[in-house]
C-alpha cells in the first residue's frame, strides 16, 4: 500500500508541475483563456461531478465548454442547460433512483386492468408473433427520460453549441459498433442514450438508430474537446480503479475487474490531454450505489478542494465570471395541441385517450408526466419520448412512440390461504388480437379449488370503452350449523358443522370511461349463477341424493359502478384515497324471485404519521332494498387473506362465514410500521354491525355488536405479499390465525 501510494504522490506532482508550465505560458500570453470540462462516466459514482463543479464555480472559473459520457452526460449536460449545481445537488438528492431505475410507475397510471395485473403475476414470459423474446434491458428508462424532458423543457434550440455553455456527449452505435458524437437533437434524448447502461437500460431510438452508454467506447471523451476552442482542460474521473487481490470475491467482481482494463488501459494518453485531472476518492462505492448520493457528492467537494490552488490559478486567468442565476424548473404549462410521430399503428384516439391531458388550459407539468405514465405503463410501447415546442403562450406536445412489438405473454402466480388453500395460476395474454387496442387476458387456477377468469378489453382511453368477463370461482368450508338454518329451509339436525361448496358463474358485459387519471365509471349488464352444497347433512336418503342444495340461483341485473383509486400500493398503503360504489338492480328474467337491489360501497384512506409509520382508515357499507331471501347473496363478514367475491368481506376476530345479514356497515383502522426494507408490523382493529334490515331499524347507530383486534407480520416478495396474522374477538372470546402467502387471486 505504501508503494502504491507513493507511486500515486509522485505521478500526481508531475501532473501538477506540467500544469504549472501550461498555466505560467498562459499567463503571459494575456488573453482571456476559455476552458473545457471533461466528466467521465461512472453511474452512481458520476454524482462526484456536481461536487467537483461546486468547488470550480467557488473558485470563479468560467466553463465554456462541456463535454461528458454517461453520468458524466447526464451531469454536464444539465449545468450545460443552465442549471447551477445547487439546483442539481438539490435535484439528486430528492431522486428515488431505485423507482426511476426499475420504470416503477406509480400505481395511479395504470387502468383498471393494468392494476390487476401488476398485484396479480409473479413471473412473466414474453412473446413476438408467438416466439419468446428477451427484453434488451431491465428498464424502459421511460422515468429517467421523463424527469430529463422536464428539465430541459425551457431548451427550444436543438444546437447543443447554443445551450448557456457548449455540450457535446458521447453515445454508441450498437449496431456499428463504433461511437459517435452528439451535437444536436433532443437533449434530453442525448443524455438518456449516453446514460443507457447495456442490459440494465433499453437501447435508445434517436432517428432510427439505436444508442447504448457511450462509456462502453469512450468514457473519457478528452480528445474530443482537444479539437474544440479551448486553452485548457479540467477532467474529472470517477471511473473503476483495478481492485486488488483481497476484493476480487466473486464472479462479477472478476468480470467488473476485465471490463475495467480497456477504460484503464485508454486513460494513458487520455491524462496527456488533460491539464488539470481530478480523481475523486469513490473507491468504496458502486456504479449503483445512489443510496449514498450524498456522500459521493461530498468526496468530490474534497477533490475539488484539493485541487483549489490549482483552480484559483486557472480564475486568475479569465475575467470575472458573471453570476449564475438559478433556472426556474418548468412546473406548468399549457400545451395547445398534441402531434403523434412514430411508427405505432395505434389509433390516435387511444394515444390521446391515455395521455389524458386537458389542452389551452395550464395545468401542472405533473399532470403531462402522469399521462405519458398511462401510456407506459400499458406495456404497448417500448418508450415514449417527446418534445414541446414553443407556440405563443404554450407548448405544442411532440409525441415519438416507439411500438411494443411483443404481443403475447404467458404469466405465472402461486398462492396459499386458508379458505382456497393452494393454488397455482397460469395467464395467457394476448394484444391486438382483433382489433389494435384490444386487450385478451384467461387465468386458469388450479389447486384444491379449480378457477378460470376471462376478460376481453377494448380500451379507449378515457373514452366509452367495452368490455366482456366471465369467470368461474369455487371453495368449499366448515361453517357452523346454525350459519345453515338461518339462512335456508333445511330442518334442524344434531350436527355441529357442515362442509359447504360454494360455486360462481359469472358473465358481464360493460362500458366504461376514465373520467379522471384515478376515477372510472361504468354499468353493464351481469348474468350470474350461483349454488351452495352440502354432502355432510343429505335430506332426502330415498332419491338417493348425494348432497344436500342449499342454494341454486340464476340472477340476472343491469348494474353500475363507480370507483377513485389514488392508493399507492394495494397491501401496504402509504398514502392515496379510495371511493368505490356499486349497485345491481336484479331482475328475474330466468329464475323466480322478486325484483331487488344491492347496494354497497367503500370509503378508505392512507396516510403516513411519521417516516415508517402508515395508516389505513376504511369504512364500508352494503344493504339490500327489497324481501327477496337468498342466502348466497347476504353479506358474509370473517376470515381474511383470500381474494373476496361477491358479498363475503374480511372481519379479523371471526373464522370465514360466521356472520352474515342482508345489512351491514363496518369500519377498519390499520397501523403499519414499516421497520425495515420488506418488512412490516401490522396492528388492526375492526368493528361492525351486520343484521337483516339493519338500516330499517336504526340498529346501525348502536354500539357494534361485532369487534375484532389482530396483530401481524408483514413481508414483500416477488412472489407477492406474506400475511402472519393473529386476531382475537371480545365477543367470540377466541384466538384465529390467518396465513396468506403471494398475491391474492
């Protein structure tokens, strides 16, 4: 270590004394020198830039010219723009870098479907015209290209020579294979192309060409701005050192430390180049190390110090630099039309529909970000990029899709819980199947309770859009034997529990429309058929029956809904607000009964009390407008952990089917102590009060004759949530356990 250090001491001195000759020359010449910056790549460790550049504008040195690769693009080409580098220290500290990485689009965005589907599938398998694909990247990139759009939104030339100060950066052709020097275009494009990490981002479509970081060939672009008009260059290097013996641990440290000879190897007559080279001490973080965004940001701060004699020198040697003012980040505007380029087959319509974006009226940037996030996050596209061009007093919306063309997926799901116990779930979906904004989506649901759901979807957007579902569900439980008597015809018998088959045919077709980014409307017309059976109590021994019918009913209704969805996750709630109401109208067109109506709804909230404490309000209320008694259509409160149907809700305390009445209003509460990464404390309390005719009497304003209290553990999974819940009930005076592992389906 002491030779290494000394061979650094003595390379880092030569380097300085050769800067001191170019410096001394430079001084007797006069003139007002003009200076080049050089940011390498480097990922995470690239957030050392905006300290290094701190410390060059403490020192009063003008930059007029900027040129960079990957982070280093990405760094230099905002600060390029006219940001200075508080706004940008301000900017990525506030970055959820893990959400922008992973295209983690907020919940909000996605339609009815899409939010089904993205708490419903552990794995998925893609298909092009029915042969398997692999994604060329983890990651679209759509959130970094966002976020990028809207800070170089004020930028309306697309000659980077004409940016506050020249910008150039480096991207590689990946079908060439040779890198290239962008100049000109969308800047943001330019960024995001040179910042497209191989594998872990897409490939970028800049003019029909496709684009990787530019690191992969030439971290270091020096050379490139020794042939632009400037008399001295300041590099700052955040790239890998070679790791010693004692750190190469692992197959990928091995395969990091072959990578990293050809960049370490270029750097030779790369350094003769540069006058002034900064290597920040970042050896102890990774090119994704975000999390430590601001101690790397730091480390570059004292780089910058200690290169400050030399920096103060090279001020000295231009005039005063004009203060910098801070850009205002465009947060609204008003966008007079929209234009769609591109090679998507997708009708306008759709597009327009999706993007949701009201036009000639301002509205917050944030409203433009959540409909290209409607767009994305329907998975039809590769990546959405634009531009706003200016017109008067607003923006015309440039739209450039770049088509999804894998149309077929095959998705897969695994569950357990008490009431459907195991169950495995294979999805077939398929797009543009007849039409191009159409949406063909079966599950097959096997396990000790075989299922199917069929949806067909022809979205339009926030326009009417149709749809057709038919689904069968079955389980089967131990319900106790009065549960029986209450609610049919069967005489008493001297049994204590029966085992029920419950059975649901369910067909519906519907229209509905997005009235707003979270809220949709709709009504339809529902065809459902519905039996309940027992073999453990056979009535009639002399038919030689083998099970007793408890219910056996074909309704028919029209029905409408309404629903406002702003949670920000389906389990594990932070913030967010839902409102959901339905009503069915059912009328006896195959079966005999009397016309009557269901009614039901919901009203929940999220919101955090302190940085890893959240809370869950919900109240719900169902009742039933006319004397038609069936018993498969009452209420059913108990149990949780399973995916709920019709009218059986979760009521912590009880077991499954417990109690039941055509009437009922409940309220929860729900704290979730979020202690670790995954990992959650949960503590519930809920009461209610179920009845017949619950809301005739009054009864509903008493003291609720059901409670329940549970306290639970938490943890995220790929494969979906894991519930660990114990509960108790004052009234029943009994614990209950629940268990509920992966998505609920």
């Amino acid at each position: 270590m002491k030779i290494k250090f000394l061979i650094i001491t003595i390379f880092t001195v030569s380097l300085l004394s050769a800067q001191n000759i170019d410096l001394d020359s430079l001084k007797n010449s006069n003139k007002d020198i003009r200076v080049g910056l050089v940011l390498s790549g480097g990922g995470a460790k690239g957030l050392a830039h905006i300290g290094v550049i701190k410390k060059i504008e403490e020192a009063g040195i003008r930059i007029d010219e900027i040129g960079g690769t990957s982070m280093g693009a990405i760094i230099g080409g905002l600060y390029a723009a006219g940001y200075t580098t508080h706004q940008l220290d301000s900017v990525f500290r506030q970055m959820n870098f893990k959400k922008l990485i992973q295209d983690d689009f907020p919940r909000e965005s996605k339609t009815y479907f899409e939010k089904k589907q993205s708490v419903r599938y552990a794995i998925r398998l893609n298909f092009e015209d029915f042969k398997p694909t692999i994604p060329s990247g983890i990651s679209k990139g759509q959130n970094i290209y966002n976020l990028l759009a809207q800070l170089t939104a004020h930028i309306q030339n697309e000659n980077f020579d004409e940016l506050p100060i020249p910008f150039y950066c480096i991207v590689t052709n990946v079908e060439t294979g040779k890198a290239e020097i962008l100049t000109e275009g969308r800047l943001a494009e330019a960024m995001a192309a040179s910042g497209s990490i191989p594998t872990l981002f897409r490939p970028v479509n800049i003019e029909d060409k496709l684009y990787i970081d530019g690191g992969v060939l030439n971290n270091y672009p020096v050379e490139e701005m020794k042939k632009r008009d400037v008399d001295f260059i300041i590099g700052v290097d955040v790239q890998d050192s070679l790791m010693t013996r004692e750190n190469l641990k692992s197959g990928l440290d091995i395969f990091t430390q072959v990578n990293n000879f050809r960049t370490i190897n270029a750097m030779e007559p790369k350094l003769a180049l540069t006058d002034l080279y900064i290597k920040p001490n970042i050896s102890d973080y990774t090119i994704m190390s975000f999390d430590k965004g601001s101690e790397i940001i730091k480390q570059g701060e004292i780089s910058g110090d200690s290169a400050m004699l030399e920096l103060n020198k090279i001020a000295a040697l231009q005039k005063p630099q004009k203060t910098k003012d801070e850009l205002k980040i465009v947060d609204s505007l008003v966008i007079k039309s929209v234009r769609i380029d591109g090679d998507s087959k997708y009708p306008r319509s759709y597009i327009v529909g999706k993007l949701n974006v009201e036009q000639n009226i301002k509205i917050p940037y944030q409203q433009l970000n959540n409909g290209l996030n409607n767009l994305a996050s329907t998975d039809n596209f590769n990546k959405i990029h634009y531009s706003l061009d200016k017109d008067d007093d607003g923006y015309i919306l440039s739209l450039m899709d770049y088509e999804n063309k894998v149309d077929t997926y095959l998705r897969f799901g695994a569950h357990y819980d008490q009431l459907y116990k195991t169950s495995a779930l294979v999805n077939f979906t398929r797009k543009s199947l007849f039409l191009k904004n159409d949406h063909t989506s079966i599950d097959f649901i096997i396990g000790e309770n075989l299922r199917y759901d069929f949806s067909y979807f022809i979205d339009k957007g926030r326009y009417w859009s149709i749809g057709f579902n038919s689904k069968y569900n079955r389980f089967s439980d131990d319900v106790d034997f009065q549960f029986i008597v209450d609610n049919t015809q069967i005489p008493i018998a001297d049994v204590n529990e029966v085992r029920l088959l419950f059975k649901d045919f369910t067909n519906q077709l519907f229209v509905e429309t997005r009235l707003f980014s979270n809220m949709r409307f709709g009504m339809g017309a529902e065809y459902k058929h519905l039996s309940a059976t027992t073999n453990t109590i056979i009535i009639d021994q002399n038919e030689n029956n083998e099970v007793t019918e408890v219910d056996n009913s074909i309704l028919t209704s029209p029905y409408g809904y309404f629903k406002y969805d702003s949670l920000d996750d389906v389990y594990f709630p932070s913030k967010g607000f839902l409102f959901e109401g339905k009503m069915n109208i059912y009328l006896p067109f195959f079966d005999d009964y009397s016309e009557f109506s269901i009614l039901k709804g919901r009203v929940s909230k999220a919101f955090k009390i302190s940085q890893s404490l959240n809370a869950f309000l919900s109240s719900e209320v169902g009742f039933t407008i006319g004397n038609e008694d069936l018993a498969s259509m009452n209420f059913y409160l108990g149990g949780y952990g399973n995916q709920t149907i019709n009218n059986f809700q979760h009521f912590l305390g009880y077991d499954f089917f417990t109690i039941s009445g055509n009437s009922y209003i409940k309220g929860d509460i729900r704290l979730d102590y979020n202690f670790m990464q995954s990992h959650h404390i949960l503590a519930y309390a809920n009461f209610a009060n179920l009845d017949d005719d619950l809301f005739s009497d009054g009864e509903w304003f008493t003291e609720p004759s059901f409670s329940g209290y549970a306290l639970g553990y938490g943890l995220e999974t790929f494969l979906g949530p894991i519930h660990l819940v114990g509960s108790y009930s004052p009234e029943v005076k009994k614990a209950e356990w629940y268990i509920s592992i992966g998505y609920w389906f």
